[in-house]
C-alpha cells in the first residue's frame, strides 16, 4: 500500500461522509483511515449540547459520531463490502465529555463474516487517560454480485 | 371542601413545565423533536427532515438519528417523571414550577436495536420506565412510523439518576 493510495482513499471517503446529510449536520470530519481502522472528528458546537446545566455534549450526539464512524470502518474493510446498515449498537459512558472539546472516534472493524461485520469503538477528548464513551457494534455486509 | 381546579389551569401549568423542560435541550432543538401529552404520557415525534437521512441511495433515516431520537426520548420521558412528581405534589400544587433549570438524568450505557430501514418520513418514540429507583433507571424505548406495532428501532438504556435536593 502506498501513501497514494492512503490520500485516495481517504479523499474519497471523506467525500462520502460529507455527502451524508445527518454527519454534515453533526459537522463530522473524516481524520484518519488505515486498513480496517477508521478515525472521525465532531467539533464541538453548542446546539449539540444535551445537559444544558453543564454543557456537556449529547449523549445521542456521540452516538450519532461513533455509529458513522463505525460504518466508515466496515465499507472500507479490505474485503469488498458495498453497503453496510447498523444492526445493533452499544454504547457505554464512562465519563462525560470535557466542555468545549472535540470529540474523536477511533472504530475498528475486527471481524468480517459473509453477512456480519463487528466494531468496536472508542471516543475521546484528549484529556487524560480514559475514554469518554466505548461502542461495541454489529453491522450487515453486502456485496458486489460476484460476475 | 376544595373545588378542583379549572381544566384550562391543570392544562397550563402541565404544558408549560414540559416546554420548559424540551427547550432547555440544545440538542433536542437541534433534532426538531417535539413532545405530545395526554394526562403524563408522553410520545416523541421527529419530523422527517431531509438533514436526518443517512443513506441518501435509499433513502433511510441515519442511524445516528434513530439512535438519538430514542435517547431523547428516554431522558425526557425520565426527567418528565420527576418533574410531575415535583409539580402535582401536594404542596406544590396549582403553583408554577420552580425557575430552577429541569434535573436531567446521566446515561449510562444505551443499546439501539435496528429492526428496519428508518423510512424518509414522521417517527414517534414512546419511553416505558422499567425500573426507577434514587440512583439508576432502566428504561426501553420503541420507535415506528406509520404502523404502532411494526417498529423501526428499539434501545434499552440505563441512566444515572440526578441527586434529588440539586438544584
């Protein structure tokens, strides 16, 4: 693989997540992908706020980041997989999201059947150790008719 | 004896503590949810908006979407409850509710069952509060759209109750 194709294909991925109109809403920004791994940025923005007395981030919001990233992971998974639909996502708050921080996802899609993908995910915020959310997730896989 | 209060009054004062509630949400603004009522049961709508859609070939809603439509739906459902309790109590009945800003509660985990393509129209929620105690909360959610008994998503979340005298 070479960085060529890496800057490809993160361009052409970039331009998929920004053709979703709900991850445009969200202001979603496609970071890094390498392999099976996929990195995603939420700025942060006050109208995604969800407790109004703190500031803090929806919950829904980080759902909606980490499920795009999630599925960003699986259609670019070196098996050919041409579309892809979220079965059943699990999300874990371990801490709430620092006010006034980006949120990054980092969704890795470790396991591909003939019908299901599995991811697991984590989102952060650059302070500390501790993720702010984890997500374990299973996805449909379609593909190509073989020819 | 107490004459009970006029209907208009009891409509009111209960409508106006659920607007209150729904628009201090920035988020919840942000989706475009909205809150029907009748008597203390509660059904959230999303109105179908093109800036929902996920997958524009089909199109579907977003999963992200759906996911934080039952959310909300769950966390209002919640905060509503406690907030009934607060308004109809005996003392502070026929009184308007506190300036206070509505106690919310923390999720703490949140799993979104897919059933079927969220549909390029109107959705609904309804919460049910499985298990309210003073710290946690189990609550499950259904969504659907145009049939009540064909559902497009559910979630079953658990929630950090807030303290009960934070103000």
């Amino acid at each position: 693989m070479t960085t060529m194709d890496d800057a490809r294909k993160l361009k052409i991925a970039g331009q998929f997540v920004s053709a979703l109109p709900f991850s445009r809403a969200l202001g979603l920004e496609l970071v890094s992908l390498e392999g099976n791994v996929c990195e995603m940025r939420m700025p942060y923005r006050e109208e995604l706020v969800g407790q109004p007395d703190t500031g803090v981030i929806a919950g829904g919001a980080v759902s909606a980041l980490m499920d795009t990233c999630c599925g960003t992971a699986v259609l670019i998974h070196p098996e050919a997989i041409t579309g892809t639909a979220t079965l059943d996502l699990r999300i874990d708050y371990m801490r709430p999201a620092t006010v006034g921080k980006d949120i990054i996802a980092r969704a890795e899609c470790y396991h591909v059947t003939q019908s299901v993908a599995f991811v697991r995910a984590t989102a952060h915020d650059g302070e500390g150790e501790t993720p702010v959310a984890t997500v374990a997730a299973t996805f449909t896989v379609e593909r190509r008719m073989p020819r | 004896m107490k004459r009970p209060e006029p209907v208009q009054v009891v409509k009111e004062r209960r409508d106006k503590a659920l607007r209150r509630l729904v628009e201090a949400v920035p988020y919840v603004q942000f989706m475009g949810i909205k809150f029907e009522r009748h008597g203390d049961e509660l059904t959230a709508v999303l109105p179908y908006r093109e800036a929902l859609i996920g997958n524009p070939m089909l199109p579907a809603l977003h999963g992200g979407a759906t996911a934080s439509f039952l959310e909300i739906s769950a966390i209002i459902e919640l905060s509503w409850q406690l907030l009934w309790e607060e308004m109809e109590s005996p003392e502070n009945k026929g009184l308007p509710v506190g300036d206070h800003l509505p106690r919310m509660p923390k999720t703490i985990d949140f799993t979104v069952d897919y059933l079927r393509a969220g549909l390029p129209r109107d959705a609904y929620a309804r919460a049910r509060v499985n298990r309210s105690g003073r710290r946690y909360a189990s609550v499950h959610v259904e969504g659907w759209q145009d049939n009540r008994s064909r559902l497009f998503a559910q979630a079953t979340g658990h929630f950090l109750m807030p303290e009960r005298d934070a103000r």
